[in-house]
C-alpha cells in the first residue's frame, strides 16, 4: 500500500519530473552542434603555422553565441540538480544504466582491448589514425596491449605500454602535435592502474582519472577549430551535411564552444557531466556515418569512455566540491578553463615554434599531413637544406616543380598529361606557401597560404588516386 506522501509523490511529482527531464535534454541538443570529426585525420595541416590570433575568436559573436547557449544549459541543468527533481533524475538514470553500471568495469576493459585490436588491424599508426609509422613491430606491440589489457596482474604492463607507445612516437612527431593524445592515454593508462589495485580508496578513482583524461583531451583538441579554422575548410566543403545549412564561418566556432564546453562539464556535478556525456555521445556518432571506419576506430575510446561517465552511478564530487555546488561556479570555472587552456595552447605554441611560428622546424617534413595513405607526409629530408632567404627559396622551389611537371605534360594521353604536370604544378603552391608562412608578415597572405596548402593537398590526393585506379605510376 502506498502511503499518501508516496501517493502524492507519484500523482504530482512525476509530471514536474518528466518536464524537467524533457527541459533539460532540450538543452543538451540546443547546446550540441552537428557532426564533428577529428580533422588531422582527414584533412591537412600543418602544425608549426602561427594561429589565428586569441583576439579573432574573442570579437567572433558566435563564439559568445555559442558560450551563451552552453551556460544557459549548464545553469538551468544545476538549478533542476539542486532542486527537489535532481535526485530522482539521477536515480532514473541509474535505472536505465544499472545493467551497464554492473559490469562498467568489464565494459571499459572490452572496449579498450577491442580499440587496440581495430589499431592492430589498421596497421601503421600509432594509437590514432593521424600517427603513422612504417614500423610493423608497433602494430604488434599494440595487440600486446590488448591481451595484457583481459588479466588484473598484467593491466599496469598495458598501461605502461600505452605511455610507451606515446614517447615513441616522438621519434616522428614533435611534442606540441603529440599532446592532443596524451591525455588520454594517461587517463585510459591510470585507468588500468588503478582498476588493477587492491587498494580500495585508490580504486574508487578510476573511473574518475579517465574522466578527466578525456575531458581534457577533448578541450584542449577543440581549441584547434579556434586556432586553424583553416584547416576544417576542406571538410565543410567536401561533407556540406556537417553543417547542417550552417554557414562555415558559424559552425567552426560553435562546434569548437561544444566540443570544449561538454568536456568541462564532465568535470562538473553529476546531472551535467552526464548529461554532457549523452550530448558528446550524440555528437560524436554523427560523425560515424560521413567518416567512416576512420573515425569509429579513431574515436571508439573515447566513446566509450563517454558511455561510462553516462553511466556512472557516483555522487561525489572531490575537486573544488564547494565552487560546483554554487550556481556562480559555472561561469567562473568556465572561464578560468578558457583562459587556462587558450593560456597554454597558444602559449606553448609560441614556445616551440616562436610567435611567427615554423611551418618547417626541425621536424618539418613530418609536420604536414595528407590524407593521402601511400604518402602520409611530406617530401622527407626536405627541411635538412632550408634556403637563407625567401626569393632563394622560391628559386629553389620553382627549380624542384619544373622537370617533374615538363616530363608530366609530354605523355601521349591528354587527361594522364594533366594529372602528372598538375601533381608538381600544385606541389609547387604548396612549396610557395609554406614560403610565404615561413617568412612573410601579412595577415591576410598567411590566412590565403594555409587555404592554399589545405585545398592543393586535397586535391593532390585525388589525382594520386586516380593514378593509382589506372595503374600509373605518380610523378
């Protein structure tokens, strides 16, 4: 029998529940943008290029457009968490969840060993789809991993191998390129560790550590649609759909305030760390679809450890417990993380390359990418003679793209005529604007040269590929 406060509970209670509900997943969409992908793996780059000034974002207002809309989210979401309806929110969604909150740990443990098996299966990257290598050993060693991965005792070796596989890699790329990954595995490492000990108040933090990892990788890799909005030009123009009808100019913005803005709230108190972790989730399953196995593979873990932090039955909250429980924290924290992050992109960046940056650098010929499988970076050993000035350098480009492209143009069929004389011709644009990127001043140059490198090394891939369809060797 029920008593009349439960009566009443269930009479009157439920429908201000489910409104609340419905309110609050309203939200999550409006919050969300369309498909996003990780563009180093389908588009070029170049990591050493001086970004966008911090200014350009700040005076963009759909940047603020899109802050306004996510903080409206998050404090509306705080507000039905503190309030009477934020406790039986949770507890439905820990109905709904508990058959996966039951075996949480053995799911994040499939996933990941499944992860570095489609790794294994790939061949050639290391850990992503963006990090190549030549080296077979490595695709071994990461099936390693996924046995080591299924045993308590032998997890920390796996975690050890995951860090190991990271400082590997920077043989082939510099460290500023490679931070976009580490803190996942760090967080996909301590994981491991800490799921593997005996020791039941460091075991409790597991599922914790590899939120943060993944919450951190993700604001710091959403700074690049801020940094190189030149570099998802290729994308929008070649999937229009990304966007929904969106102008580019608009979608590149507010896809990176969604992709930084969701990844602190999985930071924050229950209700909105999963709740961003369902609007990630959506986000990121988008994007399957118009990638491809590229970037289900690529994003696999992080999807699933997007699913556990949905389903993450825990209440407690143990980094600045006090700032998160007061509605004026989501503003300030917000903010803090912006200036943090935006503070150590940018400032690392000048670090390591200068504040003019450095197309080329020590590691030039690994640092531009193409999509292109069969030549997944630049001309190596280009960097090892750099000319002193800029009309040398031309000189010396102009010089690299004539022969190539004169033998191009004498072959007997027309159409196999321009693809070989175009392939040098484009790659001696390219070679004038990683130039111009190297030693000019001008703003604007700067902007059109990326939009040049991005658009011709596209196209590049394309005629390689209709090389390889007809069985003719590239220039």
């Amino acid at each position: 029998m029920r008593t009349e406060n439960e009566y009443k509970m269930s009479a009157h209670g439920r429908p201000r529940f489910l409104a609340c509900l419905t309110c609050l997943v309203a939200l999550s969409f409006t919050a969300s943008t369309p498909a996003q992908a990780h563009v180093k793996w389908f588009a070029p780059y170049i990591v050493g290029a001086p970004p966008q000034p911090v200014g350009v974002t700040l005076a963009n207002v759909w940047f603020w457009a899109g802050i306004a809309l996510v903080l409206m989210f998050f404090l509306a979401t705080r507000a039905v968490e503190t309030s009477p309806a934020g406790e039986p929110i949770l507890r439905w969604m820990d109905r709904i969840t508990d058959p996966l909150w039951q075996r949480l740990d053995d799911f994040v443990r499939v996933v990941v060993a499944a992860f570095f098996v489609a790794i294994f299966a790939v061949g050639g990257v290391y850990l992503t789809p963006d990090l190549k290598t030549p080296a077979e050993w490595v695709s071994w060693m990461q099936l390693l991993i996924a046995g080591l991965i299924f045993s308590r005792r032998t997890q920390p070796l796996a975690a050890l191998g995951i860090i190991g596989l990271w400082l590997l890699a920077l043989r082939d790329y510099d460290v500023f390129h490679l931070l976009d990954y580490l803190a996942l595995g760090v967080g996909v490492a301590a994981y491991l560790v800490l799921e593997a000990s005996s020791n039941p108040d460091w075991r409790k933090h597991r599922f914790e550590a590899m939120r943060w990892g993944v919450a951190i990788a993700l604001m710091w890799s959403s700074l690049e649609k801020f940094a190189y909005p030149d570099w998802f030009y290729p994308l929008v123009e070649e999937k229009p759909l990304l966007t929904f009808g969106m102008p580019r100019d608009v979608f590149i913005p507010m896809a990176g305030v969604a992709e930084f803005t969701m990844g602190f709230g999985m930071l924050w108190t229950p209700l909105i760390r999963r709740l961003s972790a369902v609007a990630l989730f959506i986000i990121f399953n988008a994007a399957v679809y118009p990638f491809g196995r590229t970037d289900l593979i690529g994003h696999a873990l992080i999807m699933a450890i997007i699913v556990a932090i949905a389903a993450d039955h825990t209440r407690e909250v143990h980094f600045l417990p006090e700032v998160k429980r007061r509605l004026a924290g989501v503003p300030a924290a917000l903010a803090a993380a912006l200036v943090a992050f935006a503070t150590g992109y940018w400032g690392l960046h000048i670090a390591i390359y200068g504040i003019e940056g450095n197309p080329a650098g020590q590691f030039g010929e690994r640092l531009t990418h193409t999509p292109n499988a069969e030549h997944p970076h630049a001309g190596h050993g280009a960097a090892a003679a750099t000319p002193a000035t800029a009309e040398a350098a031309n000189r010396a480009a102009m010089d690299r793209m004539h022969g190539p492209m004169m033998r191009g143009i004498a072959h007997a069929d027309p159409d196999t005529a321009f693809v070989l004389g175009m392939i040098p011709h484009h790659q001696g644009a390219i070679d004038m604007a990683e130039i111009v990127l190297r030693y000019g001043k001008d703003g604007h140059n700067q902007h059109l040269a990326r939009e040049i490198i991005a658009t011709q090394k596209r196209e590049i891939g394309e005629m390689r590929g209709w090389l390889k369809q007809k069985n003719i060797p590239p220039p």
